[in-house]
C-alpha cells in the first residue's frame, strides 16, 4: 500500500509499505477514505523527531471502508463504513468505562508514562502506524470504531476522528455559562471548530485571536468577534476586558499549545532538541522540556477572576514555568487533557445532518490526493494558500 511517513524533521514521504494485516481476532482492516491532516501532526513534523524512526506512518484522522475482520468481531461486516478515533480505547477498562477514554488502562504506555496510544504519533503513544495510508489495522473493532451510513460525503463525519471530539470537549471543560463569554486563542481547525461549537451551545460572545488573515475571515463569517494577534499585540487583555466590562472573559480556551509565537527561547530549545541524537533529544524533551507558553499566559491574562481556562493545544514540554501566583490570585481553574473520543459520539452524531449546525460539509479548505501529502504538510506548517484543514485522498 500506499503510506505517508516520516524520515526527518519536516520531512515526509509517500512510499510503498507493507500492507496491514490482522492480528488479533478483534482486529479489522479499513480501506482509508478520506484523513485528515493536524495541527498536531506538525508537531511531529517541526519537533518531537527524537521520538520517532524513518519509515513511520503518520496520521490520525481517519475514515474508510471496513475491508476485513477478525474471528471475534461480530458488530462490523466488510463493507461497512467507519470512522477511526485518534485515541485507541478498548472501551471497557476502568478508564474506559468513566469516559476516559484518552487514558486507556489497556493501551497505556506505561514504559513512557503516557496515557492510551495513539494512532500515527511517536513512540510517545505506543508508535501504532496511522491513517495517511491506503489501509489501517484498527484493534478492537467491536467497540473503538464508529459506524456511520453511507451516503453523504467523508466531510460529513470525518471529523468525528478528531476535530468534533476534541472541540467539543474544550467547550464542555470551559464551563461556559448560559449566555456567558469565552476567547479562543488560535482559530486553526480546533479553534475554529471549538468557536463554532460555543455559539451553538448558547455562548453569548465569542471571542477569537488569531494572527493569520484567513483564519480570522473565516470565523468572523461564524459570528466570531475576531481581535488581530499583530494589531493588539501585548493589549490583547485589554482588549478583551473592553469587551467584557473590564472582567474578561468567563473561560479561555488555549487551542494554540506549542506552536505559539514570541518566544524565541523556547523556539530556540525546540530547534536544539530537533537536531540532537534521537537518545539525548528524547531526555531532554521529557526531563527540561519548554514550551512558549504565550498563549497559555494569555489565557490567564483574559480570563476574569473565578473562570476556567480549558487548554487543547497541545504542549509537550516537562519543565514548563506556569505563573502559579497569578493562577491562584485569580481563582482560575484549569481543565485540559487529550480529548475521550468515544465519551462525546453520541452528543455529536445527531448534529450531523443536512442542515449542518457545525458547518462540517464545508469545514475542509483543501482536498488533496494521498500523493500530495508532503506538500500539505510544508504549505499548512508555512500557512500558506488559506489552507486551515486539509483531507487527504488515498
């Protein structure tokens, strides 16, 4: 088959793998139909290389066709239609069972210290081959996929793999009041998403920040009232409390993580753990790790005192200075984690209809062939071409 993989910091290449097979009698294989490209996935791309090997498939936001299954699997037959969460969940473990699903006791891992696998990403989490290939092996297909109708288009329920969950989970963590007021830092396909989900479950001002044009445009076009990230600067709160009769807003939600600009110590230690052997790089990652923590620190800047700022960006350093004095005197709390894909499928499924309260059917920027993938890697790490979410082909 055909695969996306990595073979070095920002670079990846489509070449010729084996197929996937069965292997264990609760496996099934899916023909991939249509999978998402992430703000996460240039993570890997830019800077976690020490945890990865040349030849590693990437993606986890996948869909398809189920092609074959094992002996015990009895809910799916060839030919049904799937989506594939991110986090790999057995469904019945103690975690599983409180809606934990991101914290799996039965994928864990447990020599890392991290929580459930994950498709496509790292040695961190499990180094499981993901779903920018032709074909997926997905472990327990009694209970992990999610079964859609055929019919209406990938877009309408690919992103139930990831962006609807994740989303979703930022906005019930922020604890939005009825009526109530939140800032989403970072308007990418999470934020954009996470905005979307706010206003429809009654948020009376959404605010979002961001700093590239067309992502701003196309939020303001969901009602979003968008602030310039290049305009307002380090006035970015104050701003914000102009908005919100001096307070700021009820809850923050932080979709941007490492990826955040203005801090060129941060950035500069990112590079260096990129460039080191993969052995010292992976030390360093996870014993001095930094983040640029801009976005978090705006977020505890926005905030009004009592809120609750909910974190979905994902951050991946281990010695992260947090302004804990600020933090307690304002009585913030925190909320934040992978997101438990299974836990939000049955909140979200019967938004996904023809009239489309999320705007999913036309959520994609770009679709592109399976063979086009590096090149949507370097144009969405860059932001160019207005790409904000692309679906690859296979």
């Amino acid at each position: 088959m055909r695969a996306l993989t990595w073979q070095g910091k920002r670079d990846v290449r489509v070449e010729t793998v084996p197929d996937p097979r069965i292997e264990d009698p609760t496996d099934i294989i899916v023909r991939i139909t249509s999978t998402g490209v992430c703000g996460s996935d240039l993570h890997l791309y830019e800077v976690l290389g020490p945890f990865l090997d040349p030849g590693d498939i990437l993606g986890h936001e996948p869909m398809g066709v189920v092609e074959e299954t094992g002996s015990q699997v009895t809910s799916l037959a060839p030919g049904d239609r799937v989506v594939v969460p991110f986090n790999i969940s057995c469904g019945h473990c103690y975690m599983c069972d409180r809606g934990l699903h991101s914290q799996c006791e039965t994928t864990q891992v447990r020599e890392r210290g991290m929580g459930a696998s994950l498709f496509g990403f790292s040695k961190l989490y499990g180094q499981v081959p993901g779903g920018q290939a032709e074909l997926l092996r997905v472990p327990f297909g009694d209970s992990l996929p999610i079964k859609v109708p055929h019919g209406p288009a990938d877009d309408r329920f690919v992103y139930l793999s990831d962006v609807l969950p994740t989303a979703w989970q930022a906005v019930e963590y922020a604890a939005i009041p009825p009526g109530g007021t939140v800032t989403v830092l970072g308007l990418g396909p999470i934020g954009a998403m996470a905005a979307r989900i706010a206003r429809h479950r009654g948020a009376g001002l959404v605010v979002g920040v961001d700093l590239v044009p067309e992502r701003l445009s196309r939020a303001a076009a969901d009602g979003v009232k968008c602030l310039d990230l290049r305009r307002h600067g380090k006035d970015l709160g104050d701003a914000i409390r102009d908005l919100t009769d001096g307070r700021g807003t009820d809850a923050v939600i932080d979709a941007v993580g490492m990826e955040a600009h203005g801090a060129p110590v941060a950035k500069a230690a990112h590079t260096v753990v990129g460039m080191l052997p993969d052995a010292l790089g992976e030390r360093l990652m996870e014993t001095a790790g930094l983040d640029r923590l801009t976005a978090f620190r705006a977020a505890v800047d926005v905030v009004r005192r009592g809120g609750t700022i909910s974190v979905v960006g994902v951050y991946g350093g281990a010695a992260d200075p947090l302004p804990m004095l600020t933090m307690f005197d304002k009585q913030i709390q925190l909320r934040m984690g992978q997101a438990n894909v299974k836990r939000w499928v049955d909140d979200i499924l019967p938004l996904l209809t023809d009239e489309d309260p999320l705007g999913v059917d036309r959520f994609a920027t770009h679709r592109l062939p399976l063979e086009e993938g590096p090149q949507a890697y370097k144009t969405f790490q860059a932001k160019q071409d207005g790409m904000i979410k692309t679906l690859l082909v296979p």
